[in-house]
C-alpha cells in the first residue's frame, strides 16, 4: 500500500488494517487504528506509521477512543520467516524484557545492530522501543482491569524503574497511571485479569473450540458448557510463573461493537501478563488476515464452496511449541482420541501438579528435560514411539531442536526430520502449529486425501494455494467425512511408525 490507498482505509474505517498500520495526525498529536471512529483528518494533517511505536517515538500519543495499542497484530508475522517476523514474534513474547536486545540478537544468530538496523528500516522503530510500547500497553491493562498498586503494576509490566514508568505513560497515553486508572469503566467482576482479544475481519468460533475440545488433554486442559457457549481453560508455563487462561466462545448472532474473544487471565506472577496474552493469540490464530486467506483460496474453484461455507476459519497453533511437539508424536499412527488418552497417561504420570486443582486443570505438561530422562512404561506405546519420545525430548531439552516464538522454520523442521522415527508428517504439524506456518500440506494425510478426493481434486492442487496451504488443510479437514479417520490423522510413512 501507498500513503494514497492507506488514506483511503482509513477515509472508510475499514477495520481490515488495523494493526497492519497506524494513522496519526499532525493538529492533534494523536495516532489512531484505522477504523477509529473519530472524525477523519484532511489528507494533508495525516502520517502512516507501520507500528505503534514508530508513531510514539514521533511523538504522537495513543488515542483513547479506538485504543490502537490493542489493535490485532500484522498478520504479516505470521507469514514472514525473515529476521524480521522472527523477531517481532520474540519481541511480542517478552524477550527483550527478560534477555534484553543481546538475548534477542543471539536467538536470532544476529549481531544487536543488524537486529536494530533492520527493525527500524521496516518498522520505524528498534527493538527496545517497540517492547516499550508493549509494556505500555500491558500496565495500561493491569492498571484499568486490577486493583494492583501503581508501583507493583510499574514492575509488572516490564519497567525498571517508577520513574521510566511514569515517563512513559505520560509520554504514550498522555496521563498519569493514577488517572488511567479512575477514567476506567465499571469494575470487573471475579478474580483474574478480564481482556478482550482482538481479531479482524471473521473469526470460525465454532470450529475453532471444536477442534480445541476434540484434542484437549485432562489435567491440562478442558472444555466446558455446549456449543455455542463453550469455555475453553488450559494451564500455562510462563517466565515468571504457571497460568490459567479461559477463553470464551462468542455465542451465535451475539451483537458487539468489534471483534474480539473475551479471555480471562489467572497468573502467580503478572509479569507473565504479556507473554501469555502472546501465546494465547497464537493459539487461536488471532492475528490473522481472513481476508487474504479467503481472497487466494476462494479464487480456487474447487475451495471457493469451503471458503464461503466456513468464513474466518483459522489454523489452530500452539500456547507451548515444545508440548505441541511431544502430542504430535504421540498422536503418530493413531486416532485423535487415543493420542488424547496418551496425553493424559503422561501428564498423570510425569505432569508436574498445579499448587492447588482448578477445576479440571491439574497440571503442567510435562517439560522436555523431564521427559528426556523418564521412564515410559505402562503408557501402552511400541517401543519405537518411546524411541522417538525421548529423542524429542532430548532435543527439545538440549536446544538441539528449537520451537520458540523466533525460531527459523526450515532449520527446524530440518532438525525432526533427522531424530528417529520423526518423519514428513509429524515434522509437518509441528511446523504449522508449533511454529505457526501458514503454508503447510501434510504429506499423506488422510484427511487431506479425503477432502481433496471429495473435491475430485489432484494432490498437486495445494501448490496453487501457496502460502496459505495451513488454512486449505483445515478447510478439507472440516470437509472430511472417511469413517474412523479424524482430521489430523496421518497416513503411514516410512519415518512414522
């Protein structure tokens, strides 16, 4: 886009870039999301900024009716595997407040000032800047949703001092903390941290808890209430502390001023805060763009019925990329619901237990340097599954094979593919959920194979879906309807026993 089209989004509030850009405006020294719904400025009063905190660095302030810092993130992260997506994902996952730039720099394999270099040059902003701006927005959560002191929130969120603190809201919201937090609305109700987490344009609630409900494993997660209205809670291991996250699915037809999926936060540690509302977004596919998706895929005559039938559909990731990995190849050459039970033997078996149950929610999953030296007998797994268990699990442990926020896809899944009995399918699925790639195509996947035949489709079709094929994969699993083959069901290939 130009300046020209990009005035044009926002002349016509068109929610679909937000995130993607950032208005601001020279007369009043805010800075907006496009769709905000403020009285539009002359053309000649407008700048574009490609990130929040290039507009803050300029000098503008947030503004405070549309709340551009919690505008979906560019689903152009998702998509990129350069330097840059990989490290805006870590950015987005709190490194740079626990590592600082040079542990950002070193995960990437890049010195400090060709990470700083490159950021600027394509967002207007380097790395410290752009988690400033994030830790902004996370005391402005903490302070308008908790009753957390002021001088606790400063911490909370990533601050070194009360003082830089203090700075930097007057600087980005042009307040106090103190008054941000008495212009809030009505008080929230029940314990946790309420949010709202956005998404643009469709959002295929139904399918995603569907596919999220199928796969939960007890002790870790669970699925209350009908369809329609589920609750979806899973435990978390963070920095800081362990979590539990609950997010809602938004009941059919349900009115809303915007798009959002309503999450409420459990933490021991709220520095924490951040980091699981990044991973929670990953897992639910929240900063998408379903409209690229649909533009590329419903051009396809054989898909254009899927698209329309399932608008907003998303590629469920992963909340821990090292867990994702361990499921995946439990899951290797059985049904859904046999890898479900699986999960649940090695959580009961070697889970490390929640200080106190929640509910259903007992316990972490199992880290990799657990399972790496643990005995797996008595889960009902072939001797060469337990093979490539422990073989995972030792890479996971030994940074041998690296499922992060940052971590490069190819060099990835190049990595599975060399530990035993890991072959393309499960290399696959790691890369797509784990790792958040939007342009995978299981090999030999029943499911696949089954929509694509119930399409009267060739296997050499998904090259024309490129790179959104994660997203055709999930519209033929939806489409599949084989008996006893659940969608995710890989078929036998000579590395996957």
């Amino acid at each position: 886009m130009d300046d020209e089209s990009r005035y044009q989004a926002v002349h016509s509030r068109d929610a679909r870039f937000d995130g993607e850009f950032f208005l601001a405006v020279k007369t009043t020294g805010i800075y907006c999301r496009p769709s905000c719904p403020a009285v539009t400025p002359k053309r000649r009063n407008a700048r574009f900024f490609p990130s929040a905190a290039a507009a803050q660095g300029a000098g503008f302030r947030a503004c405070r009716r549309c709340r551009p810092d919690a505008a979906p993130g560019s689903a152009e992260w998702n998509v990129r595997a350069d330097l840059v997506g990989r490290a805006m994902r870590l950015i987005g996952d709190g490194v740079v407040d626990r590592e600082g730039v040079a542990g950002l720099a070193a995960r990437l394999g890049y010195s400090s000032r060709q990470v700083h270099r490159q950021l600027t040059e394509e967002l207007g902003a380097g790395p410290i800047a752009l988690a400033r701006a994030q830790r902004a927005h996370t005391a402005r959560v903490l302070l308008q949703t908790t009753d957390m002191p002021v001088t606790g929130i400063a911490f909370a969120a990533g601050f070194a001092s009360v003082r830089q603190f203090n700075d930097t809201m007057r600087e980005v919201y042009a307040a106090t903390p103190s008054s941000l937090r008495v212009r809030k609305g009505p008080r929230q109700t029940g314990a946790g941290i309420p949010l709202r987490l956005a998404h643009r344009g469709p959002y295929a609630a139904r399918e995603m808890f569907g596919f999220l409900q199928r796969r939960a494993v007890p002790g870790v997660e669970e699925v209350l209430g009908e369809p329609g209205s589920r609750l979806y809670r899973r435990t978390l291991r963070l920095p800081y502390g362990t979590g539990v996250a609950e997010v809602g699915e938004p009941r059919p037809g349900e009115r809303r001023h915007g798009a959002w999926l309503d999450c409420r936060l459990h933490l021991t540690d709220p520095r924490d805060l951040a980091t699981a509302v990044q991973r929670v977004r990953r897992l639910f596919d929240l900063d998408a763009d379903p409209y690229a998706v649909a533009e590329r895929l419903g051009a396809d005559p054989l898909l254009r019925p899927l698209v329309t039938a399932r608008p907003g559909l998303r590629s469920p990731g992963a909340a821990d990329g090292d867990e994702l990995a361990v499921r995946a190849v439990l899951g290797q050459q059985v049904s859904v619901e046999a890898a479900v039970r699986l999960g649940a033997a090695l959580v009961a078996a070697h889970g490390k237990p929640l200080p106190a149950p929640d509910g259903g929610l007992t316990h972490l999953f199992p880290d990799p340097a657990t399972l790496a030296d643990a005995a797996l007998d008595g889960l009902g797994m072939p001797q060469a599954r337990k093979r490539a268990l422990r073989a995972t699990a030792t890479a996971l442990a030994d940074g041998a094979v690296r499922l992060d926020p940052g971590a490069d896809r190819d060099q990835a899944a190049q990595a599975l593919l060399e530990l035993p009995g890991i072959g393309p399918w499960t290399a696959g699925y790691i890369r797509m959920r784990a790792l958040g790639d939007p342009d995978v195509f299981l090999p030999g996947d029943a499911g696949a194979r089954h929509g694509l035949a119930a399409l009267g489709a060739e296997p050499g079709a998904a090259e024309a879906w490129r790179p959104w094929r994660s997203y055709a994969l999930h519209h033929l699993w939806q489409a599949a309807a084989a008996p006893g083959t659940g969608p995710g069901t890989p078929a036998p290939t000579r590395k996957d026993p």
